[in-house]
C-alpha cells in the first residue's frame, strides 16, 4: 500500500445510555388514540352526522332531507314492525341464490379452462364480451325469458358474479408457480385433484378477491334490479322497500332503507370477508 | 469399473438425449447422456448453466420424457412423475404456503398414500427433528428463513424415504454462510440414514464436499465429459484443491475467456 492511502485506525468508545437524553419514551394518550384509525374515522362520523342533523333541521323540509334522527326513527321503526327484516331476507334470499350459482358456475368454468386450451379460449372470450356489459342492462331481456319472478333476478346476479369470479379465478390459476405444480406431481397428483389440493389455494388470494369484486356487483346489481323491477310474488326486498317508500313520499324510510344496504354492505365486507382474510391469506402470508 | 459381482444400478440413465421446444426454438438440452446411480451414492451433476443438468434432472423426475434414451429406476422405465422420486427445489416458494411446517411434510405423506393420520404425523416429526426445526413444526413457511424452508423442503423429501432424492441446486439460492452449514447438515444426514441423493450443482467445491461420484457435463448441448470419483471428507486440503482444479480445467479447458465468469 502507498504511503499516501496510509492512515490510522479509529476505535471508540460507545457512550452509556445515561449521556442521550430521551432513548424510548411513550407517546402520550391523545397521539396514541390518534394513531388509531377506527378512532379518527368515527370521529369523521360523528362530524358528518351532526352537519347532516344541522343541516336537515335548518332546512325544515322532511321531504328533501330528513334530520338524522327521524332516518333513525324510522329504521327502528321498521325493524320493530318487522317490514324491514323481511325485506332485508327477501334480498339475501335472491342474493344468495344467484351468488351462490355464479361461484358454482365459474368454478366450472375456470376448471375447464385450464384444463382445455379451447376451455381457456371460450373463457377468454366469454369475459372479455361479457365482463363489460353491466347486469342490469340484461333486465329487460330477463323480465321477458324468465318474467315476473326470482328467475329475472337470478339470471341478473349470475351475470354480475360469473365473470367477476371466473376471471380472478382462471388469472390466480394462471399465476400458480410451476413449483408448486411440479410439487403437487410430485405427489402423484393430477386432474382434479392437483386442481383442488394445489391450485385452488395456491390461487386463494384471488378467488378471495375474485369473490369480493362478485359480492359487491352482485349486491349493487340485486338492488337497482330491485328498484326497477319491484316486487316478486307479493315479497319485495329492499330495493322495493325503497322505491315503495318513495311512492308513498316517506322520505326517512327512503333514507333507512339506504342505510340499511351501506351497513349490509359494509358487514359483509370489513366482517366476513375480513375474517375470512385473516384467517386465510393473511395467515398464510400470501397477502400483507 | 463396474463389476458383476456389483449390485444392479438403482438408477441407469442410458442415452439420453433430451429436446424441448420454445416458443421459437427446439432446443437440445443434453445429448445421449449415459450414467448409473447405485444405492447410498451422493451423485452430483456438475457443469456449467446451459449444460442441460436441470433439464436431466426434470426428466428423472419424469416431469419430460426423453426423445431418446430410456431412464430406469429399479429396472422399470420411469414415465410420470411419482413419489419415489422426490424432488427439492431451488426455489423457496416449494412449501405449501397455506401449510404448517409439519402439515407440509404430512401432506405429502397422506396425499402420495404412503402413510395416514397418526402415523403420517410421527414419520413427519422424526424428520422435522433431524433437520432442527422441532421448535418451527407449528410454523408457516412465510414466517421461515430462506436457509430453514430448504430444511423443511429436505425434510419432506427425506420423510417420503423415497428410492431416491433430487436435488435441484437447493442452496444456490441461500447466502454463503447458511450454504456451508446446509452442505455440512445434508453430510450429516445422509450419514445416518445413507439414502441416495441425485445432487445439480454449477459450483465445483460443492460438488466436491457433497459428491462421492461426479458427472461433469459441457454445454450446448449438455453431453458428458467425465464421471469422476470425489474425494473423503477427510481428505487432506490439497487434495480436494487438486481434484477442484482438475475438475476446472476439464470443464473450462476451451472456454477459458467466456465461462470464466460463471
């Protein structure tokens, strides 16, 4: 080495810890509430429902906007009287139905297609037409092949969930390290069975969002149809629930059949949907 | 020198020439490549990338069949993959994410039918054991460290107790250090229970510590240019550097200037 790269060594001493002046200290209470982000978003409630009851009352007119406490009034309202529940099941009812025959439906399908190059062709094709279209365009048609009745409705929902579904499914198949393939062969796996035991929850992550993006077109879609279309052999949901009220110009019920879907909606998605995250892909580290 | 007195091969490749097409090419992976593993041997494939050892070992594995050439294991031509082959991946994603430490080994006991309930879950502990992670058995494969999930994935190898394990380059992803502990614990392991290893490797001193046999293969396409014998664990230092050298300057004797670097 040259002389002039030559320089000396430093070793030092580390100092204690009594020598800095804060090393750890805890956040006091009100920035630690703060850091909570429940609390900062009730907070936000708590302010848009007072604008919303001040705003209400110094307009005065129920039939525009109705105070916040009258929508509460009429919602318990409706839950005591038992019209509210019935319509909330008459929905899910359908709901259920029509999901539940989408999820099947593209399950079949997507398993086609990776099985079958021409299975994946028809698939491809199918939602790149259909996927666009919204559900509720296919009402009229509906209402004409099935008629008045779940039929109508069932054909709509299937709609919405199928592509949905099928898509984020056969793209989370698709996905699927050829490790994980190989190793589920390795097994002695194949067919069916190397579908189910490898790629299905190898794929969750996206089944799992494939079936959330459904819920919420599915649930969007039940009730607009709803609204269109009314009621199905004497039982409407809440759609009907709604569009009844209006006719009858009770504006709070209006307002509390809305915020019965927002809760219902909200419910399955940050409480199931959730639950079923954590204790799936987020478990599984598969997702952060 | 092969013998008849020896046993029979456990594994005879005989000629194999392996082809598979690109999207624009079909593309010679290895060329009538002859070998035979016996039983308990440490068989390492060593040879540069491109020499189509990963490829040899795939079709081992029975995931591709040869254009040419047959493979036999145990006498019967080997057609689909099975669980008496067991393979361990470079790859850290070959766990189950969706399994526990000790569920991955299971269900790879259950779903290939070679043991159920009770029985599955004891044989998969006993190996769980053997490669120190008693204390991660509950754990999912994402919370593991690089150097810990190739354990678990040797350990679900090793637990299947197939005819032979498949090693494709299962350390070269790991950092240096865990490298040279991981090559130290396969010795160990396999000197308890000798199982036989098919071992890929591009890096010549592993070749050297792990291997008993040696298959060198050259490039483009992957044909064999020797099969040599490794030296003893406790061999002297100068002797696995003069193996390594020899090895060396085999496979890089042409091509000095362009696969120095590798």
């Amino acid at each position: 080495m040259s002389d002039a790269l030559l320089r000396p060594e430093v070793v030092r001493e580390i100092s204690g810890a009594d020598e800095f002046g804060i090393v750890e200290k805890e956040l006091t209470i009100f920035e630690r509430l703060y850091n909570l982000g429940w609390v900062r978003k009730t907070g936000l409630l708590i302010v848009l429902a007072l604008v919303w009851e001040g705003y209400a009352r110094h307009l005065d007119n129920p039939l525009l906007v109705p105070t916040l406490t009258d929508t509460f009034q009429a919602w318990r309202e409706g839950m005591e009287s038992y019209v509210l529940p019935e319509r909330i099941f008459t929905s899910l009812q359908v709901l259920a139905i029509g999901y539940t025959t989408g999820v099947v439906l593209a399950g079949i399908l997507t398993v086609l297609a990776i099985t079958t190059r021409i299975g994946t062709d028809f698939l491809e094709t199918m939602t790149a037409m259909l996927n666009p279209l919204p559900a509720i365009a296919l009402l009229p048609l509906a209402l004409i092949w099935f008629g008045f009745g779940i039929g109508s409705l069932v054909f709509v929902l299937v709609h919405s969930v199928l592509w949905a579904v099928a898509l984020n499914t056969h793209a989370g198949f698709r996905g699927v390290s050829n490790t994980l393939r190989m190793v589920g062969r390795n097994y002695g796996l194949s067919g069916l069975r190397l579908v189910l035991k490898i790629l299905v929850p190898a794929a969750f992550p996206s089944i799992l969002s494939g079936l959330k993006i459904g819920w919420a077109f599915a649930w969007r879609t039940l009730i607009a149809a709803e609204l269109v279309f009314g009621v199905a052999s004497g039982k409407g949901g809440l759609g009907w629930y709604i569009f009844e009220s209006k006719n009858q110009l009770d504006i709070p019920e209006v307002f509390a059949g809305l915020l019965t879907i927002i809760m219902i909606g909200l419910l399955v998605e940050n409480v199931i949907f959730r639950t079923i995250e954590n204790r799936t892909v987020r478990r599984w580290g598969m997702q952060t | 020198m092969l013998d008849k007195t020896e046993p029979p091969p456990l594994l005879d490749v005989r000629g194999v020439t392996l082809r598979y097409k690109t999207r624009d090419h079909l593309v010679t992976a290895t060329y009538r490549v002859d070998f035979s593993i016996r039983q308990s041997d440490r068989f390492i494939v060593l040879g540069p990338s491109g020499c189509g050892k990963s490829t040899l070992l795939k079709a081992v594995g029975g995931y591709m069949a040869p254009t040419e050439g047959e493979i036999m294991l145990k006498g019967t031509r080997i057609t689909r993959p099975g669980p008496d082959r067991m393979m361990v991946f470079q790859e850290f994603d070959q766990l189950l994410p969706w399994k526990t430490v000790r569920q991955n080994v299971v269900f790879a006991l259950e779903t290939s039918g070679k043991l159920r309930g009770r029985a599955a879950g004891e044989r998969a502990m006993e190996y769980i054991d053997k490669v120190h992670l008693t204390r991660f058995a509950d754990a999912y494969p994402h919370t593991l460290s690089g150097g810990m999930k190739q354990r678990v994935a040797i350990a679900r190898g090793m637990a299947m107790e197939p005819d032979i394990l498949l090693m494709d380059e299962p350390f070269a992803a790991l950092d240096a250090l865990t490298r040279r502990r991981m090559q130290d614990e396969l010795l160990g392991l396999w000197e308890e229970t000798r199982f036989t290893v098919l071992f890929v490797t591009h890096s010549i001193p592993e070749a050297v510590k792990i291997g008993n046999r040696i298959l060198l293969m050259t490039p483009h396409p992957g044909q064999v240019k020797a099969e040599l014998n490794s030296v003893d664990a406790s061999a002297h230092p100068a002797e696995v550097a003069m193996l390594e050298q020899r090895i060396h300057d085999m496979l890089f004797v042409d091509r000095v200037e362009e696969d120095e670097h590798v």
